[in-house]
C-alpha cells in the first residue's frame, strides 16, 4: 500500500524500544541516568517494561532500574559493536 508516493511500514514496537534503550547506553552516568531525548511513547513502553524511571517529568533524563542497565548494555553490544 502507497501513500504519497511511500510505501506504509508496519512498525515492529519491541525492535524500536529495543533500539532506543541500546542508545540510552551511549549516555547513561555512573548514577544510572541517561538523556531522555526519543520518542515519549516509546520512553513511557520501556518505563512500563521496568526498564527506567517515568519518563514524564521536568528532568531532562531518567533513571535506568539494574534490569534496564543490564539489558541496555546487553543490545548495545548486540546492535552496535564489532564481534571481538
């Protein structure tokens, strides 16, 4: 199916949430905090998964829970690093 001239996707949720708590790796602190910049509903699926604090705050970042840093690291390495 077109529209305007793109093909319409479906949009796989788990992939993307999967993908943006990798790259919440690239600024996590030793405090377990990370810049919040993605998209809210993917922030608020991962905060519903255990993975972060709730998003929906002043703070410009949210907590990674120890689950959510484990994992984090775990598809960082599976997505973005070269085999050892």
């Amino acid at each position: 199916m077109e529209r305007s001239g793109y093909r319409i996707m479906e949009i796989d949720k788990e992939k993307i949430d999967d993908a943006i708590l990798a790259l919440l790796f690239l600024s996590l602190d030793r405090d377990g905090r990370s810049w919040k910049g993605f998209d809210w509903d993917a922030m608020n699926r991962l905060h519903e998964k255990g993975y972060i604090s709730n998003p929906i705050s002043k703070a410009k970042s949210v907590i990674l829970t120890d689950e959510g840093i484990e994992r984090s690291e775990h598809l960082f390495r599976a997505l973005f690093c070269k085999p050892e």
